[in-house]
C-alpha cells in the first residue's frame, strides 16, 4: 500500500515562519508536523509513499530522506497550486493498482486506521463540526456516503471531509481526476478532490464514513500552539536539569541547553535550543532558537532565532534576532 501526502501548501497564515521553510516543516509536540504523519503510517505499515511538493520542496526532501531512510518516498512537484484534486492528478504515475491512503499534509491525526485499511471498501474520515462551511461536507444514507459537496453555503449535514481517504480502487480515481482536468471542472477555481470522490460514486464505488475525532490542525499560530498543547497532554516527554523546573506536559529535546528557567506547562524546546534566566509557557521555541531572559506566553519562535529581553507572546520567524530593553 502506498501513501499520498500532499505538501505544496505555502502556509500564509502561519507567515512569518513559512518563510523561511515549509509548513510541514514547523516543529510541534518535538518533531515536525510531517514527521508525526510519516510516523503514523509507518505505525501502520506502510512504507512507501508520493509526496508532493511546492516551494523549498528542496527541504522537504532533505527531512524525509535524513529523518526516514527507510521509507520509500516518490517526489512530484507541484508548480501550480490549482487544488488538491490537481495534487492527486500529479502524482497518478506513481500508483499501481494497489489501495491507497491520502493523507493531507497539514494535519494530524491521532485515529486507529487498521479496520479502515482492511477494509474492502473506500472509506473517508469526517468529523462533526459547528460549522461545516469551510469543509467538504459527506452526505450518507445506509452506512454509505451518497454525496460529497466542496464548501456548500449551504450544507446537508455537519460531517467535514477531514483529510483522510482510503481509496481501494486508485485506477478509478485516476481516471476521473483525468476528466475532471481534462474537462476543467473546478469548485472556487481549482480541481477539487472532493468532486473526483463525487464522481466515483456516481460510477458505483462504494465509500463509508469513518469517524475521526483525533484531528489537530497546524493551518495557524493558535491551531498549531493548541496542537502542540493536546500532543503534549498525550506524550509529554521531559528531563531532570539542574537548575531548570519543567512543568508537565512538555517536551524537551535531548539537545537542548538549558538553565536557569521554567518551562511549561504546554511547550516543546527543540533540538539545539538554548534557553537560560526565561520564563516560558504554552509556547514553542524551534531548533537551535536562543532565547535569553525572557518571559513568553502563547508564542511561537522559529528556527535559528535569538530572542533577548522580556515580552509575554510573540510570534517571531526563523533567522531573526530580537532584542527587548
């Protein structure tokens, strides 16, 4: 079984980081929000997968080859970002006839996916949201899914399409994203999965719902701090410093250097971070960031910054240096 993992979002809302590397690249709960997706399918077995890529997809293809030398990735890029159906489109020369599983690269899902992988049906994972306008939304009837609309004005039901599909029959899904391009259907101006999924059931395949209530987004500041804070509250990893008082849950990298501070409740500190006479919570300081005598609350501080001085929430970019006086 292979894996689609669409990452050539360029991440505006959460600029100024997506600057500097990509989304999928930030760093929550200790490891990039790819890693923990890589992690989760290969929890399931599978181990071979498409990504695809967009801008500094160049990095993107360093972290996977570094971080998972046994995971077998295929890379195509995506120059224009004209939908996720597009995506899908892209990447059908690498899909055999095997089942496949989409995985959207910007979320992350804590879900047991093995009855949906031994399934004999396609499956898609939705959850019931408030407010479903911002989604693709499932209509089912029977157990089954009958309809799959793109962000309706108006919709039939409040299960949101969260980003997870099993697909059993990957050459139908080739052939009607063949004609959803060809025709040049788009929903709000760009080929949309969600109306290729449509047209497989109109031509008799066969999809369930699956619930998903495990689903974190990382799309900005404050989705991806409360990400970080519930994978915390699941996995908090720490460590005895001397000098330094760690308030659960949090994560501290092995790397890290710290002294003379407290961290936490809700942070993660990054490989080679340094942090001394600092005061941190519900934040995320990055890889190799310096933070030196500062108070932050609800802040995230990017890659390779330094940070001086005192403030209570900032959201600061990679490669910066900010001083406070």
């Amino acid at each position: 079984m292979r894996a689609i993992i669409p990452v050539a979002g360029v991440g505006s809302r959460l600029r100024p980081h997506t600057y500097a590397i990509p989304k999928v690249l930030l760093n929550v709960a200790g490891k990039p929000i790819l890693g923990h997706i890589i992690d989760k399918i290969i929890g399931e077995g599978i181990l071979e997968g498409t990504i695809v890529v967009g801008l500094m997809g160049d990095k993107v293809i360093e972290y996977v080859s570094q971080a998972y030398p046994n995971f077998r990735a295929d890379y195509v890029e995506q120059e224009e970002r004209l939908g996720l159906g597009h995506a899908i489109h892209l990447s059908r020369k690498t899909l055999g006839t095997e089942p496949i599983l989409i995985i959207l690269g910007d979320t992350i899902f804590d879900v047991d996916l093995t009855p949906v992988l031994k399934g004999t049906t396609s499956a898609i994972g939705v959850k019931a949201v408030e407010d479903p306008r911002r989604f693709g939304v499932a209509e089912t009837a029977g157990g089954r899914i009958t309809k799959l609309v793109e962000k309706p004005e108006k919709p039939a039901t409040n299960l949101a399409v969260v980003g997870l599909y099993f697909i059993r029959n990957p050459n139908l899904l080739s052939r009607c994203l063949d004609d959803l391009v060809a025709g040049d259907r788009r929903t709000k101006g760009e080929y949309q999965l969600t109306d290729a999924l449509q047209m497989m059931i109109e031509r008799g395949e066969t999809m369930v719902p699956f619930m998903v209530e495990g689903w974190y987004d990382c799309g900005s500041p404050e989705t991806l701090l409360s990400t970080n804070q519930a994978l915390l509250e699941k996995h908090s990893t720490v460590r005895s410093i001397p000098g330094v008082i760690i308030n659960e849950p949090a994560y501290v990298a092995p790397t890290a250097v710290l002294s003379n501070c407290i961290i936490g409740p809700n942070t993660s500190v990054g490989d080679g971070a340094e942090i001394s006479d600092s005061v941190i919570r519900n934040s995320i300081i990055s890889g190799h960031a310096k933070v030196h005598g500062a108070l932050l609350e609800n802040s995230i501080v990017g890659n390779d910054s330094v940070l001086s001085g005192s403030y209570r929430r900032i959201n600061v970019g990679g490669a910066s240096e900010i001083d406070f006086f």
